[in-house]
C-alpha cells in the first residue's frame, strides 16, 4: 500500500508512511547485501568519533536511533560501550535486530564490516567475532525518535533515521533536537545523513527522503549542540545505490 499525502501538494509526515510493513530483510539486501566504499567510510567517520566522546578512557552508556536492519551503528560503538541501545520504532525491524544478535553465525556481509571497525580501532584488542559482547551489552528497544528520554545515555549515534522517515522539514527537525536533547549535557552526538536523495523503495513499498545539506543540518542542530560540523562525505553524480550518493557525516557536543 502506497502513502497517502494529506494533499497533492504537501509533504508528506512520518504517519503517512506504512512503518509496520517495512521490509527488513530486503532493506538489508538491498542497501548491505554487497558492502560498498561509502559504507566502510561511514564506520572509520563513526569510529574515530566514538573514540574521542567525552569522557576518554571511560565505558559509555550508548544509544543508537532508528537502528533499522544494520548492526554498522552496534559495530561502530561497541568497543566503548558499557551498555548500548538500539532505539528502533519499527516491529519488523525490532525483531530482525533481535535474530541478528542473537546468531553466533555472522553473515558474510558482517564479517567484512566488523573487519573494518576493528581496523579504525587501531591497536585495540577486540575479539574476531563480536556477537557475543554485543548480546552482552545490548538491548533492542522499541520506540520513536519523538519519544526519545532526555538526557539518559553518554553518547548517541544515528544512521540514515531522521531524514528517512519523513518529508516535512519539520518532522525533520523535531526528530534531530530528541536525538541531541536525549544525551546528557557535554556528551558526543554522532550522525550520518543522506544526500541527494528523492526517497526510497523496499520491497515494492516508497519511503520517504529529505534533500539537506550541511547548512540545513548544522542549522537543525545550532539550538541544541555545541561544536557541530557536518562534513559531505562520498558525493557522486550518480547514485550509489537507489535513494542516494553521498553522506553527510555529524559530530557535536549537546548541551
């Protein structure tokens, strides 16, 4: 079933997408089934951010938003995490996550990735199958960005989530400020966004995309961060796979 905009003309808004429906497997086929450059660059981006979050040589209470079918956001943090969260609003999503981490088996496709977090980590000594330190430290939880605590965990991440769930500039922007209002004052928010996108489809079902630049999203943040860059990061003139060709990578301190 298609979205129903409220007009022609308007954008469509976060209810008008069918979440429930979201296709986990073949969003993961699609976007991770065959590992791409731009996604190894997002995880050294995300890695040597976590590296640097506040305060060092300390285990960090983490959240990630809008996890999705991706365990890139979980690899990226798990070396720093005392305890981590996958923040996630869609069933079907909720419980691919939870078969994912619960398997001893790693599909090929995490075995490269977590390669290549172990390789942005450098010297430090992590194990070579990670599954069983992320069924230590993590837990799946069902929720919206929009009902996100504040000011609970140390650190947040998220990949692709809060231009990817709505078409309305202002959906957008709530969605980003519970995403930095969720972390305790003086701790790392970590982001990636989409670029040069006009949305997406799984499994025969469209989802929604917004246009940003760095401007757009440095702007979404100034109220709630301290430190913001947003960076553009893989641009092409053509898309890398379909719904975009690039990223545009975020690191901040919230307030």
């Amino acid at each position: 079933m298609s979205p129903k905009k409220p007009s022609q003309d308007a954008p469509a808004g976060n209810a008008d997408y069918q979440w429930a429906s979201f296709d986990a497997e073949a969003y993961f086929q699609h976007y991770y089934g065959e590992p791409h450059p731009d996604d190894d660059r997002v995880i050294r981006c995300a890695v040597e951010a976590i590296k640097r979050a506040p305060p060092l040589e300390t285990a960090l209470d983490i959240v990630d938003v809008g996890t999705g079918p991706n365990l890139i956001p979980l690899f990226c943090t798990l070396p720093r995490a005392a305890r981590l969260t996958a923040w996630e609003y869609a069933e079907s999503n909720v419980a691919w996550l939870e078969s994912e981490i619960a398997s001893d088996t790693m599909r090929p496709q995490w075995q490269h990735f977590w390669s290549v977090t172990r390789d942005a980590y450098g010297d430090a000594p992590l194990p070579a199958n990670p599954m069983p330190d992320l069924r230590a430290k993590a837990k799946i939880h069902q929720g919206s960005v929009f009902a996100l605590p504040e000011r609970t965990w140390d650190a947040a991440t998220m990949f692709f989530c809060a231009e990817s769930i709505t078409e309305r500039h202002d959906e957008f922007e709530a969605a980003c400020a519970a995403f930095a209002r969720c972390v305790k004052p003086g701790g790392a928010l970590i982001a990636a966004f989409l670029v040069r996108s006009a949305g997406y489809v799984v499994a025969d079902r469209p989802f929604p995309v917004l246009s940003l630049s760095p401007d757009t999203i440095e702007t979404a943040f100034a109220a709630h961060a301290d430190g913001v860059q947003a960076e553009l990061i893989g641009i092409v003139e053509r898309e890398i796979r379909s719904g975009y060709s690039g990223f545009i990578f975020l690191t901040g301190i919230a307030r």
